[in-house]
C-alpha cells in the first residue's frame, strides 16, 4: 500500500512538473511571437521623412476649410457657388502620400480652377519684400487685391502642408526648405498661384517694392522677379506702377533711379508696358506714420517723387 502511494505522488510531481515546463515553453514562445510581430511593425511602418521647415499645421482641414466659408460667406458672397468641400478634397489629392519633394504643377491643377476666380481690372497689387505692409493697406483700402487676398491665397496664407509616402500620409513634423528639392508643396503651390494671379489681371496693376533693402528693391529670383512680372499680358494690362516704399527712419537704399530698379523698368520696356513709379506712393506712406507721427518723414508737406 505505501509502495502504491509513493508512486501516485511521483505521477503527480512528474505532472506537475511537466505542466510548469509546457507553460514556461509557452511564454517563451509568446514573448518571442510578440517580439518578432512588433519587429515586423516596425519594418512596415517606415519614419517619416525628415525635413529642416515646419510640418504641416496643425487641424489643416478645419482651417482651410474654415478660411474658405468665411471667405465665400462673409468676405465675397458673390462667389457662395464655391464648393469649399471640394476644393480642399482637391488641396489634399494634390500631397497625401506622396514625397514632397515630386510635386508637379498638374497635382494642384484641379485646385486652380476650383478655386479661381475673376479679379476686377485696376485692383492687382503685386508685391516683394513688403509683405507685412501691403496687406495692411489693403486691409484698409478695398480698391486692391493681393494674391493673398483672392480665395486661394486667403486660405493657404501662413498655412504649410506636406504629405510623406508612408502612413497617416501627411507629415506633421516637417517639410523640406526651398534649398531642400524645389519641386516642394509650398513652392509649387505659390508659384502656380502667382501666374495665375499675375495672367487675371488687367487695367492699371500696382506693385509694392522695399527701398529700403541693401541688395536692392527688385530681385530677379523673386516670386514677383520670376514669374508675375512674365505672366502680366500686355494686352490686357495698359500700365504697371511701381510703388517703392522705403522704411520710416530707415536706409533708402534705393528710389526709382536705382539700379534694381532700372532694370525692372528695362524688363516692362521690353514687354511693352508703360511704367509709373513713384517713391513713397503718399496713401501708403500715411500707413506707415500711423506708427511714427512725429517723424519728420511723416510731415504734411512731404512731397513723392514720381518717375514717368
């Protein structure tokens, strides 16, 4: 009898301990299951690429979409047949998943003609270098457009969005810098834009330069310098005046004599335009010396010179 027990409780240790090698065997292998599966993951969900500028803002949709109703709604009613939904469904086609740095014009074609529109002849405002200021007067002088001020510059204004080849497809962290791959989101985008703002406009056209830049007012490698300046049509634009402002208090490194300048009257000359400029065109002066009264620039008797 006590030989019988003896061996029940070996069977039972024996058991038992196979029990605990089966279960340890187990977890090893889950742990090694988990291991590799997470390796796996991790092969297949490649990092975003890195860039050296922002990434893309943050809530895009809401926020293009948001500029876009107050825009059609509040701004210019006249174009509420606008389908704001579409548009930015043809904003995200146009970068969703693929590399930054292959953006081809023909991405941001359907977002051109969805959301172009007319400009009324004598409103177009170009400008360089003089950014913070010309909107600030149009602001407060509706008889001009800014490219920013038409829906498409109005939505994408101080935005950034780039798109990257691997999931969620739109990169948050960074996007590539102009001296990164040219052929980035923004830059087609802009550039694309600026000709077909440049191409609508018609009348007399107004451009805003900065004297006060030591390089000089007018610089060929500029959205303006580059592609406006080509993309104006001399048979609808019957004048171009350039409005060279110089900083209240600042250098005036260059007025309409200037050799910046100069050459960008040789480059109108040639494409048959008239020109127009004028130093320190007195609306916008007055703009300026809401912030300096006192100067001495800012006295009543001031005189503009301009330059036929």
């Amino acid at each position: 009898m006590p030989l019988q027990q003896g061996s029940a409780r070996t069977r039972q240790r024996t058991v038992l301990l196979v029990g605990i090698v089966v279960l340890l065997a187990a977890l090893v292998l889950a742990v090694v299951l988990a291991s590799l599966l997470t390796h796996g993951k991790h092969e297949g969900s490649p990092q975003m690429l890195k860039w050296k500028d922002r990434g893309t803002t943050k809530n895009l949709q809401e926020v293009v979409l948001g500029r876009c109703y107050n825009y059609i709604t509040a701004q210019h009613p006249e174009l509420g047949d606008k389908d704001c939904l579409k548009i930015w469904e043809s904003l995200k086609d146009a970068f969703i998943y693929k590399n930054p740095c292959n953006i081809t014009s023909e991405d941001y074609q359907p977002l051109m003609e969805l959301a172009s529109h007319p400009i009324p002849c004598n409103k177009s405002l170009f400008w360089s270098k003089t950014g913070d200021l010309v909107h600030r007067y149009t602001k407060s002088n509706q008889n001009f457009l800014t490219l920013e001020d038409t829906l498409l510059g109005y939505m994408a204004d101080r935005v950034s969005w780039c798109g990257d080849p691997s999931a969620p497809g739109i990169n948050y962290e960074s996007c590539p810098k102009r001296s990164e791959c040219e052929s980035n989101p923004g830059s087609v985008f802009w550039k694309m834009a600026s000709k077909m703002f440049a191409e609508a406009a018609c009348g007399v056209v107004q451009v805003m330069l900065n004297g006060s830049v030591e390089a000089g007012a007018f610089k060929s490698s500029s959205i303006f310098g580059s592609i406006e300046v080509f993309n104006l049509n001399p048979d609808k634009v019957s004048e171009v005046h350039i409005w060279l402002m110089q900083d209240i208090g600042g250098p005036q490194s260059e007025s309409c004599s200037g050799h910046s300048i100069k050459r960008l009257i040789n480059i109108l000359e040639e494409r048959n335009f008239k020109i127009v400029c004028e130093d320190n065109y007195r609306p916008v002066q007055l703009l300026q010396c809401v912030h300096n009264p006192d100067h001495t620039d800012c006295r009543l008797c001031t005189n503009s010179t301009a330059i036929l």
